[in-house]
C-alpha cells in the first residue's frame, strides 16, 4: 500500500520540492491550496482548496484523503508584508495551524489512525538572537507579525504532542531559495533582476537593508529534512540549516559575479524595503540533525546563487523573445 502525504501550501517553493520528492519515494500525494487566485476553477487532481483563514472543510478533506503523514507548509510567509497585514498573517500562518491540529484531533479520535504531522516553523522566531548559532535550545524573540505567528504554531504543535501523544513535530529551517523562490524575497529579488540587468532589460535594483545576514541553503536538501524529521521513532523538534552566515551584500556578489558584472554600479537602497524592527543576523546550529537525522545540505551558497541567476537568465531570454516577437 502506498503511504499518503497530505502537504498544505502544495504551490508554494517547498510544496513543489516535497510533492516531487515524495513522488520519488512512492507516496500518494494530496495538496491543499488557497481559494485565492482569481480565475482559478477546478482544482487539479488530488488537490483541495482550503482558506487558513477560515479551514471550516479541514475535517472533509481530512476524511476524504486519509493521509499517514501532513506536510503543513501553507503560511503568509513574507516577513515584511506581514507588518502591512498582521490580523491576516496571524489568522493564516497561527491560527490556521490550530485549525488544521484540531482538525487532526477529532480525525484522529474517529478514525483511531496515527497521523504524522509536520509543522514548517522558521529561523525568523530567534528574531533579535541572544545566541549565536541558534539552537533547538536557543530562546525566541520574534521580531515580526509573521514571526509571532510563528512562534503561536510552534507552541500549538507542541502542546498537542504532549495533551494528546499526536505524533507532531516542528523543523524549524533557516532560510532556503530555490528558482522556484516567491520574486519578493530577497535572493529572487536579486537573481531575477541580475538577468534582466545582463539582458538590458532593466537598469536598476532597489533593496533595503543588505547588511542582514542570513543562513541560506537550497530548498531541494530541505525538503529531505522535512521528511526524514517524519521517519523518526519518536516526534521532535530539529534546526535545518547550513551553519554559514552570509550578508545580503554578499548575495548580490555572487549573484552578479555569475554573469560578470559589478553590482556595486545597479544597487541603489530604498528605504521602503526597510523593515519596522530587522532580524540582523541568523546563522543555525545544525548538530542535531547532523546526528540523529544525518543529514547535511548539499548545495553551498554559492552554487544556490549561481543557479537562480542561471535559472532566471532562461527565463528572462524566453521572455524577452517573447516581447521582441509580439512587438
Ligand atoms: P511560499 O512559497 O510562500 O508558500 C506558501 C504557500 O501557502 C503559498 O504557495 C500559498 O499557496 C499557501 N497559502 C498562503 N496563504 C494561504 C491561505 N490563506 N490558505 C491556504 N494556503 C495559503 O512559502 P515556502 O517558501 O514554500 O515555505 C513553506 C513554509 O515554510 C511556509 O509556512 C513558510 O512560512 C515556512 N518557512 C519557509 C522558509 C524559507 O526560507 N522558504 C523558512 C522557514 C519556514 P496558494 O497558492 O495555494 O495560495
Ligand atoms: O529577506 C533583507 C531583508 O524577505 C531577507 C521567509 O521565507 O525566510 C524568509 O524571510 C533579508 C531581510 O527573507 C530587501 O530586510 C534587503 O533582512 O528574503 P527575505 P526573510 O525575511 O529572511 C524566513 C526563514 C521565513 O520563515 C520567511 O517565511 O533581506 N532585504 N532588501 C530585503 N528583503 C526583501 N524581501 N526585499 C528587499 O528588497
């Protein structure tokens, strides 16, 4: 019998990385995506539409898709949105995981199946660190609306561990991009407007602050992570991350190295992208997963922004065949 994975945020960078490798190791694989795009109409097979900020069909999709193991990676993930809109974010990326632990419960209770439930908690809860690298072990100080959210989730999924011996666990990962990175983070930011640069396509960069420094690996090895943190005997929490730090600056570097050009003469700093209060710095600890999961990244930092800026410098060439053929 194939084994059934339920992942929430499915069209998300990792929901795409996770579907694939579960793929790989034979799972049946079911996906929750939001009802907000418009235009959207049928879901596509084995996907299910559900709103976190309201999830009054999580028990339905629970019982028609009867998954072994949940993937909970839906969130209004941007840190920097998250101050614009921080009832949502708290209603999506908090209490949305409380919908669907609760739902889980009452499944659970009907069924008498142990479900295995993965909570995508994030670097962004050690905010304003008081240690460096961050540790299982290494209090919080969230320092956003989204990290607050967070930081309510990590809890929640912990105290349904412990009130009801749920198997539910939290990877709390450090930052991980991909060429399938949302364009409004920051390393897509980059590599996308790289190619567009090198392509004379455009001119300029905006950013904010590109002194934070952050812990930055490839989505592709996290999403192993996630999986392996499911096959454990017992339900835990682990740190997923490389242990190297490095300064937005020194992204721009290797990302405008890739192609040759100086990135010192396209920057310019706007503060609009500034943040209400910046998380400065997170490097990870990874020992714990290093030894009871074994597992390692693969991808270093600079490979992963070589090949955004390879990956978007084919996408910027088909689109800009594309607009020379129709103009
Ligand atoms: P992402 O690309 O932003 O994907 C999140 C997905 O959540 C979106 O594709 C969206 O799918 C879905 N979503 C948003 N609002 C929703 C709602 N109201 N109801 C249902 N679904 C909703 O994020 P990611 O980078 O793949 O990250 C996956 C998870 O890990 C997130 O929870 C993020 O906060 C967390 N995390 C990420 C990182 C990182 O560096 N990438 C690090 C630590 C933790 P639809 O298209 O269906 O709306
Ligand atoms: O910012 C600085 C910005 O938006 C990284 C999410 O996946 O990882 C992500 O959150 C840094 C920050 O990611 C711009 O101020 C400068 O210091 O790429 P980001 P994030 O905020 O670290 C964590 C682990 C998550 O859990 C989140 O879901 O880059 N920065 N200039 C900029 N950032 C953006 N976005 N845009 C700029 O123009």
């Amino acid at each position: 019998m194939k084994r059934v994975a339920l992942i929430t945020g499915i069209n998300g960078q990792d929901g795409y990385y996770l579907s694939r490798f579960l793929k790989s190791k034979d799972y049946d694989v079911h996906g929750i995506t939001s009802c907000s795009k418009p235009g959207i109409g049928e879901p596509p097979e084995n996907c299910y539409y559900c709103d976190f900020a309201e999830g009054s069909n999580l028990n339905q999709i629970l019982g028609t898709v009867q998954p072994d193991e949940i993937y909970h990676l839906a969130a209004q993930s941007h840190v920097r949105l998250s101050f614009d809109i921080p009832v949502y974010t708290a209603e999506v990326t908090g209490v949305g995981t409380l919908r669907l632990l609760e739902a889980l419960r009452y499944y659970e209770e009907q069924s008498q199946k142990k479900i295995r439930f993965y909570q995508a908690s994030s670097s962004e809860m050690f905010g304003k660190v008081v240690e460096s690298p961050q540790s299982e072990t290494t209090p919080f100080h969230p320092r956003s609306p989204y990290a607050c959210a967070k930081v309510f989730s990590y809890w929640q999924t912990i105290n349904y561990r412990e009130s009801y011996g749920m198997y539910a666990c939290n990877g709390i990962l450090f930052n991980h991009e991909s060429p399938r990175r949302g364009e409004a983070f920051v390393t897509r930011k980059i590599t996308k407007a790289v190619a567009r640069i090198k392509l004379e396509m455009q001119d300029k960069l905006y950013l904010g602050n590109i002194d934070a420094k952050r812990d930055w690996g490839f989505a592709g090895d996290y999403v192993e992570a996630m999986w392996l943190i499911l096959q454990q005997d017992k339900p835990d929490d682990f740190v997923i991350g490389t242990g190297k730090t490095h300064s937005v600056r020194e992204f721009l570097e290797a990302a405008f190295g890739a192609v040759d050009l100086d990135w010192k003469q396209y920057v310019e700093i706007d503060p609009q992208y500034y943040r209400p209060a910046e998380v400065e710095l997170l490097c990870a600890d990874p020992s714990k997963a290093r030894q009871k999961l074994n597992w390692e990244p693969k991808v270093s930092f600079e490979e992963l922004a070589r090949l955004m800026v390879e990956a978007d410098m084919r996408l910027t060439q088909q689109e800009k065949i594309l607009s020379e053929a129709s103009s």
